[in-house]
C-alpha cells in the first residue's frame, strides 16, 4: 500500500497564478502560513482530521486569500506558488519556488 504522505510529497509543484485564479474565483485555493507544511496539511485534509484543520483555521495558518492579495496577484498573473491539489481545494504557499 502506498503512503499517503509520500504520494503528496510527490504531488507538490509549482503553480502560476494564471492557472490558479480560476479556482480562487470558486473559493477553492486555500494559502498555507508558513509554519505548516503544505503536505502535512494535504495529509490532514485528505484523511478528513477536522480538529486539526479547523485549529489551524482558528490560529490564521489556513485562509483563503484577501480581496487585497487577490486583487495584486490578478496585476501579476506569473506570480508563482508552492501548490499541492487536494480535492476540492488547491493549497498554496507563497515562498521560494526555486527549491
């Protein structure tokens, strides 16, 4: 059997906005703070840990975008993010994509 957090791992990419923007215009992109690894959160969302998710919503370290945030990356659709696609949602960090 395969492990879950492997397989993420290996789903993690980089994403531009222009492809991102039409699943933030369907609330579906979600940013992951930078005190959360996007895969552990992929985890949690995929095997439904509620508790976790919403203690993480609670403490500002999942959120989806502010009209602001939206409204520069809109002006600047290159814009690239750490991205990982969880079924509805597409998480994103903002960060180094070099790595």
């Amino acid at each position: 059997m395969s492990n879950l957090k492997e397989d993420l791992t290996k789903m993690v990419d980089v994403a531009i906005w222009e492809w991102l923007s039409p699943h933030a215009a369907r609330a579906r992109v979600i940013l992951v703070g930078a005190k959360l690894d996007i895969v552990d959160v992929g985890v949690a969302m995929t095997e439904d840990n509620k508790q976790l998710v919403e203690d993480w919503i609670a403490d500002g370290w999942l959120r989806h975008p502010t009209a602001e945030e939206l409204s520069a990356w809109n002006a600047n659709k290159e814009k690239e993010f750490i991205s990982l696609v969880v079924p509805p949602f597409v998480l994103i960090r903002l960060g180094d994509t070099s790595t």
